[in-house]
C-alpha cells in the first residue's frame, strides 16, 4: 500500500482542488473531504449540490456511483463475518478500492483459522489506515491550496497512474486480461450512461462473459 | 459551544448551511451501507462458489473501467488525436511495471516513470 499512496495523495489532492473550485461553501467542502471518503462519488455529487438537486437524488447518485463496492461487499463477506456488526460497519467505510484489490490479491481465500484472520485482519486495518490517512490529509490540503495548484499540471494523472499500477499487477491470467478488456470496452462504449452506470455495466459484462467462456471452455473441471 | 463558534468565526468556517451538511452526513452514510452491503446482516449466509469464482474478474474489470476511459477520453468523447500526453504516460507506466514486475517497488515506479513522461509532453508540447 505504501507504494501506492504518493498516487493516491495526489488523487486526493486533485479532488481536493476539484472540490475547492466548485462554489460550496469551505466548511462544507472540509466536511465532505473528511466525512464522505468517496472520491468519485464526492464529484459526482457537487455538481448536484450545487444545482440545488432534491437530496434523494444526491444520494441516489452516490449510490450507484459507490455500486461497485456492493459487489466488493459480498466478495468480503467470507473474510469478515467473524467480526460482530459494529466492527464490520467500520471495516466496511475503510475499505475503499485500492485496499480491497490489494487484500484479496494477498489473501485469495478467507482465514481458515483464528491466527490467519488476526493476520488478514492486520493487514486490512493497516493498508486502510494508510490508505485513509494519505487520501484525506491530501485532499484537506488540496481544498487549501486550491489557489496555488492549477489544474493544468494535470497532477490528478497520478491517480491514473496508480490504478494503472494496480491493473498491471491483477493480470495474472488470460481470463483476467479479458476481462479488462471487455470493462475497458463497455465503460467506454457507455460512457454517457448517467450516474456513471457505465462502470457498473462494465463489471457485470465482465463477469459474466468470463464465467460463461470458463465454463464453456472447461466444463468438465468445474463438474469435478 | 460558544468557544467552537468563535474558533470556527476566526477561521472563516462558519458558512455550512444545515442543508448541505446533513447531506454530506447522509452520504458518509451511503459509504458505509454500499461498502458493507452483503455483511451488514449476521443471518447465515455464504457466497455460492460459483459467484466466488466470478468475483475473481470484478476487480480487473472496475479498474479498467475508471482508468481507460480517464486516459482514453476527453470531455466524454473518444479521442481521435495520437498527441495526448495521457497515452504515453500510461503506456510508459505500464511497461515500466511489466519489466519490473514482482519486486516491491513496481506500482511506485509505474506512476513516477509514467509522470515523468506526462509532465513535459503535457506542460512541454500541451499535449
């Protein structure tokens, strides 16, 4: 994690400048920097706010938007649920991308005993910490230095960038390779899809298309 | 509660309308619902393997999905000009990792070799 958070304090910094530029007022914008912990959804919604949108559709918005952490959710399930609720909920809000392609690339499948979930659940706490701590000072600086940051450097690629790193590392497999194809693809093929539906379209094709060309092309190892 | 105001009055953060806040609030709210969606509840309950094994594609597919279209893109529209400093950053970012794929340091050399080609095509040529 560590080698990824100069890429993503720089995407923070960015939404940070992003955010600042917008109109709201800067308590507000600290408050959503600190609070909310969602960088796309966070962009998706000021325009909204700004618009003066009812607040369901604001939060209808940051919901689809945050749609793919549902299917996170059930991919973590097995890791979690010997966590009682409270401790789940906070794993849940610290769990944002990165850390949770990152833990399931170093943990395949859940801990099968208590010092394998100890160890799992260590790992988690402290790639989200750094992971929070590099995103959210970041961003509270961004939203401070506004004035001084042009958004000409184009700083922000650094988050690309970061994500960039990350994708090279999950091509493990030809299946794998595919099936960034296919997200590329349809992401932007329905680009214009509202409340950024194209990425959730794009997971779904993804997934789908993989398993349905797995299990055509070895059904007899699944049966087994 | 009067020394907050004042420390926030000093600072110039006295400007939140209610409105805006509670917002906000609610949607620090939707983080925690989507991101904890399937354990939420404690009811017995597991994953089917055959949606364990599809989730093996959802990662790479999302990260695809946001990255591609940041570095292929422009205002929504595909772009049709080759003088965009975003490929070759990413591209030279990509190759970095491939070569030095598996050693510790390959997603931090990812975005300083692919920034140190973006910057001067982007600041040098504005491409």
């Amino acid at each position: 994690m560590l080698m990824v958070a100069p890429g993503i304090a720089a995407w923070g910094l960015m939404t940070g400048v992003a955010m600042a530029t917008s109109g709201m007022h800067t308590s507000e914008v600290l408050a959503m920097a600190i609070l909310v912990f969602a960088g796309s959804s966070q962009l998706a919604a000021i325009p909204l706010i700004g618009a003066g949108a009812p607040l369901w559709v604001i939060l209808a918005t940051a919901f689809c938007v945050n749609l793919r952490f549902v299917v996170f959710s059930a991919h973590l399930r097995g890791y979690l649920m010997h966590l009682p609720r409270m401790q789940r909920l906070m794993v849940g809000y610290f769990v944002a991308d990165l850390t949770y392609v990152l833990f399931t690339k170093r943990y395949p499948v859940p801990g099968a005993t208590e010092a394998e979930r100890i160890d799992q659940m260590a790992y988690l706490a402290g790639n989200a910490t750094i992971n929070w701590l590099s995103w959210t000072v970041c961003s509270v600086l961004g939203v401070v230095l506004a004035n001084y940051i042009p958004p000409a450097w184009g700083l922000g690629f650094a988050g690309v960038l970061a994500l960039t790193g990350i994708l090279c590392s999950l091509a493990t497999s030809r299946m794998r390779v595919l099936s960034a194809i296919l997200g590329a693809l349809v992401a932007i093929m329905g680009y214009a899809l509202p409340l950024k539906l194209n990425i959730l379209l794009a997971i779904a094709v993804s997934v789908v298309l993989c398993m349905l060309l797995e299990s055509y092309a070895a059904p007899t190892a699944q049966e087994a | 509660m009067e020394a907050i105001m004042a420390y926030l009055n000093a600072w110039g953060l006295n400007d939140a309308q209610p409105w805006t806040l509670l917002t906000i609030l609610l949607m620090a709210c939707i983080t925690v619902v989507t991101r904890s969606f399937f354990f939420i509840s404690d009811a017995p309950w597991t994953l089917p393997s055959w949606a364990q094994r599809g989730m093996q594609y959802a990662p790479i597919a999302a990260l695809a999905a946001v990255v591609l279209p940041e570095v292929l893109m422009t205002q929504g529209v595909f772009i049709h000009t080759l003088a965009d400093a975003r490929i070759y950053g990413a591209l030279a970012g990509g190759a970095y990792f491939f070569w030095r794929r598996g050693s510790g340091q390959a997603v931090l050399g990812t975005i300083v070799v692919g920034m140190s080609v973006y910057i001067p095509l982007h600041l040098g040529l504005q491409w």
